[in-house]
C-alpha cells in the first residue's frame, strides 16, 4: 500500500480510501465486515462513510452504513485507523432524517453525536460538509445559474467556529467539504485565515477518467492553499469497468438496480469508456487498473475512494495500488479526452 499525509496534518492515510455507501442495501453487515477485514489486510486504513448512507438515500436504511462500521470498529484498533464521515447538507427529500437539515450549530452537533453513536466510537478523524447550503452545482449540474432570489445566508463563519470548538473538544480532528467549488473553498480558507481558525484540510469530490472538472480550478486551490482531493467516483459508478459497454445490464450491478444513477451512461461517455478499454487493453491492462492508477497518481489527490459490491471487485480494486502508468500511456489518456472533454461531470 501506499500512504499520503492528510495536508496540513500528521496524518497518514492509504492512497486508497475504502467507500462503504453500499452497506445497507446492495451489502449486508456480514459482506461488509469481510470487506473492512481484507482492505485492513492489504494496507488500507482509511475508511468514509456519511450519517445518510447507504445509498440511494431513505428512511428505512439511513444510518444503516454507519452502524455496519460501527459494529466491526468497535473490535478494532481505533488509533490505527482513519474514519470520516460527513453531515447532511440541504435538500427537502433528504428531511427524514432531520427536519432542519443544514450547517447551524445545534444541526451539526446532533448529527456528529449520532454518527458517533452508530459508529461506537469518541471521535472522527475527518468531518466533512456532504454538499454546501448554497445553491451550487454538483453531482452532474452543469452551467451555473444563478438565482437571486435565493434563501441561502452565508454562514461560513459560524459552521467553522462550530467545527473549531468540536476539534478542540476533541470529536473530530479535522473537518473537510464535499462537493464544493473553488469560490467554497477560497472561501472556507479565507473565513479560518481572518479568524485564525482549524481550516479545511480536504474536499471530496467526484473524479474519474470521465469527470476531470477538478482540474480546471480546484486543482489549483488544492495545490496553493494546501488542501486533499478525496476523490469519489473513481470508477464512475462503476462504468469504468467496462460492465456496461455494449449494451450491457449485469443483474445486481448498480445502473440495472437503480437506472436513475446513469450519471456516466450518457452517448459521449460510453464512447470515451469504450476507447480507454481499447487502451487498456493495448497494454495489457484492464481497464480498471487503468482508471484507478489514473486517479491514484494524480498530484492533488491525497486518497482515491473505491466502492464494490463483491469480494473480487474489492480485490482489483485495491490491487490498482500496485500498478504505475508510463507517461506513454498517461499522454493516450489525455488524447482520448481530447476527444470529449469532461461528458459526465
């Protein structure tokens, strides 16, 4: 395994983060604890979950992935261990599982002492912001559109304020953003730099072969403000392992249990995945390893956050870890991307 130092912090984390979203519903308790069993064994030691996981969210199965982990943490070594988790951001049709969903201080401690309790521990690593309160684009939005009449209050200061005191009450060690944007961030930093304030220290985001919008801006804040990608997605919901090239709809895979995910099915990017399975197959790889090195040997990315339904996509999945691409192969890419830029963001 290969480790990388959370910016800003001491501590080291696998290159490859173990993404639990599945346990609830396409995993059962069992399943997952044989997967957190073997990605411990091969070196992984940092794990991300969410209080609205599994996914797709509802009411019968929210919470069910934090307490899937908390069942198996509680026999583990803790210290040796990374865990983040995130905290609801705004959306009516997530209201279940509470009826203020937002970043207020009374929100934010409710939610982190109910993850805690679900994940039987005293304190998460890394907290992290699902999504931010404003209206901004994010899981496939494209084209910004702004709406001035917007119920949105900038409470950049008191969500800080609120995770400061958390970090110095010792619950969480450092806290993270989620599907942000580069004025997000700019404006987290700026915001704990005025008020001499803990600041961000990572931002997950999605990022894959067919999503590289990540590199037009925030990949610089990453670099400058010293900041991780948590990169999520790596595999496109599992499209970049070519399971649903030609028409293909595998029983149990994720696109045939819920069609609404076909965030990267549309035209352009089946033909992008199409032609980096050719590549990967010029060079004797799968295309698995081929989109997961990718991500992995990405200079912003502090840790690449991979997802399986089954023991043996578990075991390629990490097994990328071994694998380095030629700058032949990494300047194939960027000529295939040429083609279309960026089709599913």
């Amino acid at each position: 395994m290969i480790y990388s130092k959370i910016p800003q912090t001491d501590i080291e984390v696998s290159k490859i983060c173990l993404g639990t979203m599945t346990y609830g519903q396409q995993n059962t308790e069992a399943e997952a604890h044989e997967q957190l069993d073997y990605a411990v064994e091969k070196g992984v030691n940092f794990i991300d979950t969410a209080e609205m996981y599994s996914i797709p969210g509802k009411i019968e199965t929210q919470g069910s992935t934090e307490r899937y982990i908390g069942s198996w943490l509680k026999n583990q070594k803790r210290d040796k261990l990374v865990v983040a988790t995130k905290v609801t951001g705004p959306m009516p049709y997530f209201n279940y599982i509470r009826e203020d969903l937002g970043f207020s201080k009374g929100v934010i401690h409710d939610a982190l002492n109910k993850s805690l309790q679900r994940l039987q521990t005293d304190y998460v690593d890394v907290y992290q912001l699902h999504w931010p309160e404003r209206n901004v684009n994010f899981f496939g939005q494209r084209n910004y559109k702004h709406d001035p009449n917007e119920k949105w209050k900038d409470n950049f200061k008191t969500v800080i304020e609120t995770l400061d005191a958390l970090v110095k009450e010792g619950k969480i060690r450092h806290y993270g953003v989620s599907n942000e944007s580069s004025w997000g961030v700019m404006k987290q930093v700026n915001e704990s730099k005025i008020h001499q304030l803990t600041s961000c220290k990572t931002i997950q985001n999605p990022y894959s072969l067919l999503n590289r919008t990540f590199e037009i801006n925030l990949a610089e804040v990453c670099h400058r403000e010293n900041i991780g990608l948590l990169a999520y997605s790596p595999l496109a919901f599992g499209a970049l392992s070519g399971k649903y090239l030609n028409g293909q709809l595998p029983d149990n895979s994720r696109l045939k249990l819920f069609p609404a995910y076909s965030r990267y099915n549309n035209a352009q990017a089946v033909k992008l995945t199409s032609a980096y399975a050719d590549l990967a197959k010029k060079h004797n790889l799968s295309l698995v390893q081929l989109s997961l090195a990718f991500v992995n040997q990405r200079s912003f990315v502090t840790s690449s956050i991979i997802g399986a339904t089954s023991m043996a996509q578990l075991q390629e999945n990490i097994g990328s870890i071994d694998l380095s691409l030629s700058e032949e192969i990494l300047k194939e890419i960027d000529q295939i991307q040429d083609l279309q830029p960026n089709p599913a963001p």
